[in-house]
C-alpha cells in the first residue's frame, strides 16, 4: 500500500495548501441561511470569513438579518438588503462592496459576490458565495488617489505649462496652464505639431535641441523660442525638454515650458540702456577730447605768448633800473613770480 500512502500524503499535503489559499488570497466563502422559524441555523462560513468579520470561530453564523444588523456598517445595510433582493430575481452573481464593522468599533472594506439558491424541499433558502477582503485595496487606492490629487493641483495651479510630445513632434497632452500661456484650451493643443508653436526663425535651433536628446534617452536640454499667441503677439518662452521615449510609462518627450517674455522685455530694456550708455561716454570722450584740444590751444597760442611778452617786459625793466637795489629785487621777484605762474 506504499504508492496508497503516497497518494494520502500528496492529498493532505494539496488539501493544506488548498486551505491556505484562502487567507493568503483574503477571500472568505459563505452560505447564509435567509431567515426562516423552521432553520435556526445561520448557514456556513469559513474561517477566513470569521476573520474578516472579527468574530467568534466558536460562534454560528447569523441569519441574513441578524449580519446586515450586527455586522454591516449603518449606512451601507440598505445596499446590502437591496442587493440581496436582486439576486433572488436575476439568475446570474452580484457584487457590492460595504463596510463590515468590527468588535473594536473599526471597519473593514468587503466585497460579496454572491447568489441565491431557492430552497427544496426540507432546505431552506440560501445565499452563498465568497467575502473579499479589501482593506488593504481601498488603503493603498486612497493613497494613489491623494498621490494623483497632489500631483493634479500641482500641474493645474502651476505658471509653467507642461505638455508631451511622440517622437514625431506631436502634442499628447497639456497642462490647463497652457490656455493662459498660448489663448487656447489645452483639447485645441492636442495633435498639433510642435513646429505649429513656434516661431519660423526659432525653428531650426530647436530642431537641432530635440535631434540632440533623442539620441540620448533621459537627457535634458534648455531651449528658449518664441510662441504664437491669439492677440497677435509672439511670447518668448523658456523650456526643458526631457526624453522619455523608452520609458513605456510615458513613451514621450516631456516638455516644461514657462514665459519670460517679461524678461526678455527687461533684457532688451537693459541691452537698449547699455547702448545709450555707451554711446553716451563715448560722446563725453569726445567732448573731454575736445576741451582738452582748446585748453593746448589756449595755453599755447594765448597764455605761452602773454608769457613770453612779460618775461621780454621784465629784462627790458632790468637794463634800464641802473643797479638800483630796489629795482633790482623788484624785478627778480616779479621773474620768480612768472616762473611759478607758469
């Protein structure tokens, strides 16, 4: 009987894995004895049922009645009654999801799929199928929805426009912010050609940025061109384009753009200044140059000539004082004074 008590070994062993499958899945069955005076019992749930509802594996099941009471949260028992009714008038699984509430006043996400069994005979009427836990599911879709919230406000309320190109220079997508940039809705955006957004003189210089990141899939470079609006203005804009073509999560270039037309106006108002400033210095060069020539001329033809003049008028003095002390002394100052003068 060696190969029989294999075979048993094998069949315990599949029946532990089989009971095992259960709770690892966290999925319950049940059949649940609709209430009837004749049928105290409240039907069958197994123990992965028992523990998603927190209760007594001791304990015996509970009419329907007494489950929507006992265990289903307040503001879900209407539901669960309305989907019990349907089941017995379609003849196919439904499915709802509800809360349980637990013996510490917590609660816990389920999901029933069941059906109803019309009773025979001595049996009674039954509704049975299988109890999905789903907390863990609701905990971890809550955090997805608040992440998605989050990273939503962030594009919706953001100055800069975010949008995806294909690889062929088509727009996937855009950010609402786009309307406030380009006068149009982020839908009218959509399969646009990206040449159709910039200026015809700033195209071949973004061409050229777009070939270089191609080339390299999760490079990034910064281009700056300008971007036609519906008043007839071109706006310069600043933006970042980053390959991710191979990441098959996006499989398109991603494109943050944001307006510095102000500051290109500031710029140009600078460079504009600068010029005037330079063309001013290089003006008063030119006046001090020019003073400068008149002030050469003046000493040389006017003051050099007056000099010369006093110097002839003092040795004509000195001939003709006849030794005379005074005079003498007189004229060496008067020499001394022009010498310092000049």
């Amino acid at each position: 009987i060696t190969h029989h008590k294999r075979l048993e070994q094998r069949l315990r062993l599949s029946e532990a894995n089989f009971a095992r499958a259960p709770s690892l899945a966290q999925v319950g069955h049940y059949e649940i004895h609709l209430a009837d005076s004749r049928f105290p019992a409240g039907g069958m749930w197994s123990q992965e049922t028992y523990r998603i509802l927190d209760r007594d594996p001791s304990t015996s099941p509970m009419h329907l009645e007494e489950f929507v009471a006992h265990c289903v949260h307040s503001d879900d028992r209407a539901a669960v009654v309305q989907s019990v009714q349907e089941s017995m008038t379609v003849d196919h699984d439904t499915e709802l999801e509800f809360r349980v509430v637990l013996r510490d006043g917590a609660f816990r996400h389920v999901k029933a799929i069941g059906r109803y069994a019309a009773g025979l005979g001595a049996q009674p009427d039954k509704l049975f199928g299988v109890l999905i836990d789903m907390t863990d599911i609701k905990l971890a879709q809550k955090k997805i929805d608040r992440s998605e919230r989050r990273f939503r406000a962030m594009i919706e309320k953001t100055d800069e426009t975010i949008a995806l190109f294909s690889g062929d220079g088509i727009v996937m997508y855009a950010s609402p912010s786009a309307s406030t940039l380009m006068g149009i809705t982020p839908e009218q955006l959509i399969g646009k050609h990206v040449w159709q957004l910039i200026h015809p003189d700033d195209v071949p210089a973004v061409a050229k940025d777009l070939d270089a990141i191609k080339s390299v899939p999760g490079s990034t470079i910064f281009s700056q061109f300008r971007t036609p609006h519906p008043s007839g203005d071109w706006r310069w804009v600043e933006s970042a384009e980053t390959n991710r073509l191979d990441d098959p999560d996006i499989g398109a270039i991603i494109v943050n753009v944001r307006d510095i037309t102000g500051r290109k106006s500031m710029e140009q108002a600078l460079t504009e200044s600068n010029t005037r400033l330079r063309e001013l210095s290089a003006n008063l060069e030119e006046v001090r140059e020019k003073e400068r020539a008149d002030i050469a001329h003046a000493l040389h033809d006017e003051v050099g000539q007056h000099y010369a003049g006093l110097q002839m008028g003092i040795h004509w003095l000195e001939q003709r004082h006849g030794g005379d002390p005074a005079s003498v002394q007189k004229t060496q100052q008067m020499r001394q004074l022009m010498t310092r003068a000049f």
